[in-house]
C-alpha cells in the first residue's frame, strides 16, 4: 500500500474504529478522519444514520468505511464488533470511542432505569471497549484507545448525577488503563475532556425536570473536538497518553471547583440553569 504522509505527522491508511459516528463529535470525527484517507469502522445504534454517515465518509476520501452496528452498554456486541473489526483489517490502529448519553434532573427524580441507563451506556459501555481492544493493542504492541469523556468528570453540576458520577467513572477507567499498561510504551490511553459542544445530545436527553436543554455557552463546534481527538492518534504526539482538555476554559473551571468549593457549589446551580436550560413550553 502506498504511504501517504500528512501534515500532521499521521500516516493515511490506518485502521480507526469510532464509536458514537452517528452524531455530534463522533460524526465529525469520522469525516474528518475521513479527509485523512484511513480505513473507518463506524459504531453506534443507528444502522440507517450510520450508512449515511459512511457515504459521505466515502466523498470525504475515507480508504474505507464499514458499518458495525453495536449497543455500547451490552458487552456481548463490543465483542463481535472488536472480532469484526479484527477479522476486515487484521489490526487496529486506534478506536476513538466517543459514544454517550446524558440525563438531566435531581437525583432523587431519576429512576433507577434512567440512572442505570446512564451509566450502562457512559461507563460499562467505555470500560468493555477497554475491555475488549486493549488485549488487541496490546499483542500488537501499538495501538490507541480514546476516551471521550467530560469536563463533567473533573467536576460537578447539579441534577446531572448520573452522568458526571458515569464521567467521573470514566476518567478513573482511563487513568486505571494507563497504569495497567505502562509496560507496553506503544499502547497509548487518551482521556478527552470536552467542554460544551453544540450537539444534539442535549435534544435528546433524559430529562425529569421537565426543561429545555442547550449547550451552556461558551459552546464549541464537534468539529473543533474532532479535531483533537484526532490529534491525540499522530504519531508525533506518541508518549504516555494522557488528560486532554478542549478548551482553556475547562481549566478555569476546575480550579473554581477545587480551589474555592464554598462559592462555587452556590454558584454553579443558579448559573447552569441560565445558562443551558428553559422551561418546556408544551
Ligand atoms: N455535547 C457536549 O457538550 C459534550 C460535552 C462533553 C462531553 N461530551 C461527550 O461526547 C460524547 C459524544 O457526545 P455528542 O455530544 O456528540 O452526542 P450525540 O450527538 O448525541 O452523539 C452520541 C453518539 O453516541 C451514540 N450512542 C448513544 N448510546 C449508544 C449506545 N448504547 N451504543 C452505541 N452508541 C451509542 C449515538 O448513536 P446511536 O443513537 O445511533 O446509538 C451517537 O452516535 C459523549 O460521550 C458525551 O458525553 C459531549
């Protein structure tokens, strides 16, 4: 095959499996990646947004684009898509796994079904990609695992319980894998923490309180957290792995709720629901 070198320093042609390609950062992930001319697994649900997503992954340029129809939360499924995955190409390059929901409402409104849910998804769902790709990574001795997390894993928000325990779980997961795997320097674990990205995850929600839910601004494009998550796959960035925040502002954040918890655990309700959430008008 022949290799095509990019400016970033990645090489066209490699094997990236995507999960949550059917939307949000991971749609935009998957074209862009697509730009780069490598060989695409897409993962989520949706089988028919899935095709779609990969025709125009196709146009884009991608080398290939399968479709692997996978629920994240049932760990069976991320097994037959890890074989399937192996099985096409022979390796895997690096799985990006960007796959997620988010509920709002108090904690004490959540059902346990709702919670569960949440959880299944946003935490079983990363920790049996782990499961299943690192024992790949590793006998190849190279490889990337990706985790989409939260800046929601680095601090809290109230009636958002079950997602930001589920992010906090997931950057414990990432730190864990790190540790574990720091015998074998070609096996890299990244942990993503994006802001607020204009999705329509927020549309979607679980919602018991009855609102209306938006970005909370300042909000960045999927396209912008795209491309940083594909950052953390160039070759030139190879090291340890490690905490990647998508915006400057995250840091601000998380040092308000570390430094000053007293103004910021008064602050950040009244805020949060200016900002991002309205009454239902229905
Ligand atoms: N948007 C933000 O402000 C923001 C901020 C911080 C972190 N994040 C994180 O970024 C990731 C992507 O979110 P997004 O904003 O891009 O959301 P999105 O547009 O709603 O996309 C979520 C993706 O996850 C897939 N998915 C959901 N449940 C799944 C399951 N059980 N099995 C397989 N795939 C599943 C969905 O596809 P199907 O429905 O077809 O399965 C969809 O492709 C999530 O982990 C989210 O927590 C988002």
């Amino acid at each position: 095959m022949l290799t095509r070198f990019l400016p970033t320093g990645r090489t066209a042609g490699q094997v990236i499996v995507i999960t949550g390609a059917s939307s949000g950062i991971g749609e935009a992930t998957a074209l862009r990646a697509a730009g780069e001319r490598h060989h695409l697994v897409l993962v989520a649900r949706r089988e028919d947004v899935l095709e779609k997503v990969a025709a125009a992954c196709l146009e884009a340029g991608a080398a290939s684009a399968e479709v692997v129809v996978t629920d994240v939360a049932e760990d069976d499924d991320v097994a037959a898509m890890v074989a399937t995955v192996v099985e096409l190409h022979d390796r895997i390059d690096a799985v990006l796994h960007c796959a997620g929901v988010v509920s709002y409402g108090r904690t004490e409104d959540t059902t346990a079904e709702d919670f569960a849910q949440v959880v299944s998804i946003n935490l079983l769902g990363a920790a049996s990609v782990a499961r299943h790709v690192i024992p790949v990574l590793r006998a190849q001795r190279t490889g990337d695992l990706v985790l989409v997390g939260s800046l929601l894993g680095h601090i809290a928000v109230p009636e958002m319980t079950p997602y930001v325990v589920s992010k906090w779980g997931v950057r414990a997961l990432a730190r864990q894998l790190r540790i574990e795997n720091v015998d074998v320097p070609g096996v890299r674990i990244t942990h993503v923490s994006p802001g607020s990205v204009d999705t329509p995850i927020y549309g979607k929600a679980l919602d018991h309180g009855g609102s209306v839910n938006t970005p909370p601004p300042p909000s960045i494009s999927p396209q912008r957290v795209a491309r940083v998550v594909l950052d953390q796959v160039a070759p030139r960035l190879r090291g340890t792995g490690g905490e990647v925040q998508t915006a400057f502002l995250n840091h601000g954040l998380m040092a308000a709720f570390r430094l000053t918890p007293w103004a910021y655990d008064r602050l950040v309700g009244p805020l949060f629901s200016a900002l991002s959430r309205s009454e239902r008008q229905d």
